[in-house]
C-alpha cells in the first residue's frame, strides 16, 4: 500500500523466482481480485508460460484465495502455492521487494495523487529496479542482465549440442 494524499494506491507485482525480475506489476485504488488478477493476465502475456511448469506462490489474504484468481490460475495450468501463515520465510522473495520499494522509492515521499505515486513506482521498477538494480545473488547483475546473460548461454550451449546434417547419399 502506497499513501498517496488521494487515499491509498495498492500494488501487485509478479516477480520470476529465478531471475527476480518484476514480470508485472499493477495499481489500483481497491486490494482486490481484479487487482491481482490483471497483474496475473500482464504476465501470462510477457511471458507465456508452459501449461504445468510455472508455480504461483502468494500469501494468504483474500484477493490471492479468491475463486476468480484460483480458477484462472487452473485455466492456465498453473500450480498455487501458500505457505503456513506467520510464516516470514515462505514469501520471503515478495516481502525483499516491497521493502526494496519503500526504501527506494516511497520512503521520504509525499504523494499528491495516486497517478504520481504510480509514475514512481513506473520508474523505479522499469527504469531502474528490472533494467539497472545490481543485485548480489544475481551475481552482481540487474535481473534483465541476468535474464540476457542465461538466454545467451543457454542458446551458445543448445548450438555446441546440436549434431551437424549428415549428407544424404542418392544414387
């Protein structure tokens, strides 16, 4: 929640365990599903996840066991996941990044309008959190340089594995 002098801005944010980039965010006026579930649609847009191979982890408040938000998820072949509650460890990954939010971007900052606020948060987390923000267990790179760095490996080793074309022998 971001205290804008309007009322409250609320944010949603799918962030990739594995190179913990911010896939998607969202903002609007009301914590709800709706809010949730259009930072979801966001994602599955970016990214198009194979049906089956992507897990949805969030904690336990409404808009995240809502029957709108765990039916789309089932729809898109996604596993939902919920650790126990009081659990700090289990959404760790999302308490790192609203901390990071506040510190960097809303501490110290008096928001006028929740368009403002949201200007902000645009950016921090794709002007400067996804593209530039170093982050140690990223190996010193930012989470797109990170992302780049694996997709161009990936792609050296799937060359270097490839079998060259036998000629075909006709008579």
């Amino acid at each position: 929640m971001i205290a804008t002098l309007e009322g409250p801005l609320w944010l949603s944010a799918i962030r990739d365990a594995f190179s913990r980039r911010v896939v998607a965010w969202e903002t609007s006026a009301r914590a709800d599903a709706d809010l949730v579930l259009t930072s979801l649609e966001y994602a599955l847009a970016r990214r198009e996840p194979v049906p089956g191979e992507l897990v949805h982890h969030a904690d336990h408040g409404c808009q995240y066991t809502s029957v709108k938000l765990t039916t789309r998820l089932v729809r898109a072949g996604i596993q939902a996941s919920m650790g126990s509650v009081g659990d700090s460890y289990d959404n760790a990954l999302a308490e790192n990044l609203w901390m990071l939010i506040k510190t960097e971007c809303i501490r110290g900052r008096v928001f006028a309008t929740r368009a403002e606020a949201n200007l902000a948060l645009f950016e921090y987390i794709d002007g400067f959190y996804n593209p530039r923000r170093i982050q140690k267990r990223l190996g010193y790179l930012s989470p797109i340089e990170y992302e780049e760095k694996h997709y161009a490996n990936q792609a050296t080793t799937e060359q270097v594995n490839l079998k060259p074309r036998q000629p075909v022998l006709t008579s």
